[in-house]
C-alpha cells in the first residue's frame, strides 16, 4: 500500500502546470457519555468515547488537491486524533482522478485510482470525509469509517442531462479492489456503532475481551483486527448507479462483494467474504428541508481453514435524516435502526443484536468557517454477548457533545 501512496505523492510533483489547494478541519469536542467503555478501547460500548467526561481533538483533517493541466487531478487526505483512544495521525485516503470532457452526446467518463473509501456515504461529503450535518455519524457511515479503505480503481460512466435538454443525470460506476479481506470482523464482536472516528491506513482495531478468544473457538484470532490487508490476492467489485435530478436531489443504489476466499488465515488474520446492498436518497423539501436516507442489507461470513463456518451473520441497518438551515443556523435529526443476526453454531460467539438510535445536533456559525455545535445520541440497544463480560444484555447509552469546528 505505501508504494502506491508514494507514486501518488510523486505524480503531484510533477513539472506540469498545475493548481494546488490545501483544505482542513479542526475539531475539538468536549463529551460526556453515559453507558459503558467504548468499542474503541476494545469495550462494547456503542458510542466513540468512554463513559465519563472526554476533552478531545476529535478530528483534525487535511486534504491536499492539485489539478493539473489535462483531466488528471490527485488527492491525499491525512488524518489525526488526540481522544484517548489510539492517538495518532495518518493516511486515510490518497488517489488520482480522471475527469474527462463531455462527448456531444453528454457522455462523461471518470476515472479513479488508489486508496479510496467505495462511493457509498451521502453524509460524509465536507472536508476530510467530515459530516457537515452532525458530529457523530450514522450506524451505516460509522462501520464504513472503521472497516472500510480499500486499493483500487474505479470507473464511472456519466449521462448529462443538460446536453438533452433534461434536469435527469445519470451515472454508472464497477470498482476492483483489494486490501480489505478483514471487513466485518468488527461489525460481527462489537456490532453497529455511532461514531465519528476514521481508521488510519496503518491502524489495527482492539477486539473486545470474548471469551472465545481465550481458549475457545477463536483462539487463534489475533486481539487486533488489521482492517486493510490482504490475504488471499483476489479483487472485490463494487457497482453502483445514481440519478441526479437537478436542483432536487439523487439516489442511489449499489452492490458490494470482497470476494473474499474464507479459508486463508495469516498471522491471526481471518478472511471474512462480505457482501451487501445499499441503497440511498438525498432530497430538497418544502421549508428548505434538506433529507437523507440510506439503507444496507447484507452479510458476512467466516471460515475455519477445513472450510467449517465460525462466523455466519446477516446484518441491516438504515437511518432517516432532516437537516434545515437558515441564517448562521443548522438543525439536524436522525432516527435509525440496526440489527445483526447470527446464523452458525459457533459456542461462546454469539452476534445476535437489535437496536435504535436517535441524534439530535444544532450548529450555529460564529464566522464564515468557525462553528460551534451541540448534539445528543441516544441509543438502545440488546446484545447477548455483553453478558458473558458481565454487562446487561439490553443497554441504553447516552452522550452529549459540545464542539467548535474550524473549516479552512
């Protein structure tokens, strides 16, 4: 993976004239939970941060762009964290991009290259893959932060509506990937979370304190998950399409498979074949209401070298956002629900899970890239598993956040 963010960072170097632009954010965030130790610490706490009170540097992003004189661009987004967590910065995305001119047919076609999130999240579009609606992120947007990175490429073959006359844009988009055989590990021993926090490139995730792990079933899994490495040397695909409709709206809606060869396990690092659908609307409503939604079904699977399922879970989660914002204002609420269901026979590994969240955020704009915002998650949700760490099966976890976010 380094080598390929090395060319990158050497393409952008080049002699060709080009435009540079540099943009950032800087979060700084003042929380208070209410529940138990997070997921990422290795707890089973569903939110970012422990219980108790938390001064943190909550994100401090950095993205470098420059755009050369052809259709080629390239992009590199670093990361960094001071939370009480793992602190650090690094890497969390780098890729060149191809942007072609528009055929007289209004045919466009666009290119990509390198370590890229998959073309899913509808929150996550502000600098450094930050949401400008809330502090926290959606269920669905949270485990594509943690779990999902991936090297590759990506091809998109746009229809622009405006060469017929027609507000109706549509697009095509099938990526190859690798580095991300791991992915759903996470999502099956601590579930859905809401949180706000992107793996860097280099990062391992802690798993929690199961039993399986000591003696049991899994014992061979190492305590750290690395989300984006690769094991088996085959490529994952994702397609998707989007229709846009001018000054309205767009949905989505895509396919995801690692294709992933679930008999390979190197150094305690398991395969897990992932796949699932998605599904996603943003929409402009009366009262200068802007709504979000998306939805994924899908399901992972973990085998024993012998081919003999471990981990055999299907999994959903969707969520419903209304933002409004009018003068230095922006309020923003978010309803959603997530479950997990766990299929194999596997002792002492239970996934099963069902739960619902709720957000409710305020963001007032002291200056013209200087906000303060306010937010409060709820959540409740059942999940076996913690009984056997000695924490109830059924938990309701609340948080309340504070934090001044400078966009530059």
């Amino acid at each position: 993976m380094r080598k390929w963010i090395w060319i990158l960072l050497i393409c952008s170097n080049t002699t060709l004239a080009a435009e540079h632009s540099v943009s950032a954010i800087i979060d700084t965030r003042l929380s208070h939970t209410q529940g138990i130790d997070s997921y990422a610490n290795g707890g089973l706490g569903k939110f970012r941060f422990d219980e108790g009170n938390q001064l943190s540097l909550a994100q401090a992003g950095l993205t470098y762009k420059v755009d050369w004189e052809n259709p080629l661009s390239a992009q590199v987004t670093a990361n960094g964290y001071i939370d009480g967590t793992r602190d650090g910065i690094g890497l969390t995305e780098a890729f060149i991009k191809y942007r072609g001119l528009p055929l007289d047919n209004g045919l466009r076609l666009h290119a990509k290259l390198g370590l890229m999130y998959p073309s899913i999240s509808l929150e996550n579009i502000a600098t450094a893959w930050s949401s400008p609606y809330t502090l926290s992120y959606s269920a669905i947007n949270s485990w594509l932060g943690e779990e999902f990175r991936h090297l590759g490429a990506e091809l998109t073959l746009e229809r622009l509506g405006k060469f017929h006359s027609s507000k109706h844009d549509f697009s095509v988009s099938a990526a190859i990937f690798q580095n991300n055989d791991t992915v759903g590990a996470m999502l099956a021993w601590h579930g859905w979370t809401i949180s706000s926090r992107q793996t860097l490139s280099h990062e391992t995730l802690p798993l929690s304190n199961m039993p399986s792990l000591d003696g049991g079933s899994l014992d061979e899994q190492a305590r750290d998950s690395d989300p984006f490495i690769e094991l088996d040397n085959r490529f994952g695909y994702h397609v998707h399409a989007k229709w846009k409709i001018k000054g309205k709206g767009e949905f989505s809606f895509g396919y995801y498979d690692n294709n992933a060869d679930t008999t390979i396990v190197k150094n305690g690092q398991y395969t897990w074949l992932t796949q699932f659908y998605h599904a996603g609307m943003r929409f402009r409503l009366p009262y200068k209401i802007e709504l979000i939604s998306q939805f994924m079904n899908g399901d992972t699977l973990m085998q024993s070298p012998q081919a003999i399922d471990v981990v055999n879970n299907e999994y959903q989660s969707a969520f419903l956002l209304l933002s409004r914002r009018w003068d230095k204002h922006r309020l923003t609420m978010r309803v959603e629900h997530f479950d997990v269901t766990d299929n194999d026979l596997t002792p002492d590994d239970d996934n099963n899970e069902k739960g619902q969240a709720l957000t409710a955020s305020y963001q007032y704009r002291l200056l013209k890239n200087w906000f303060i915002q306010a937010e409060y998650n709820y959540l409740d949700s059942t999940r076996p598993a913690r009984i056997e760490q000695n924490l109830p099966s059924t938990l309701t976890e609340q948080q309340y956040q504070l934090a001044t976010r400078w966009y530059f």
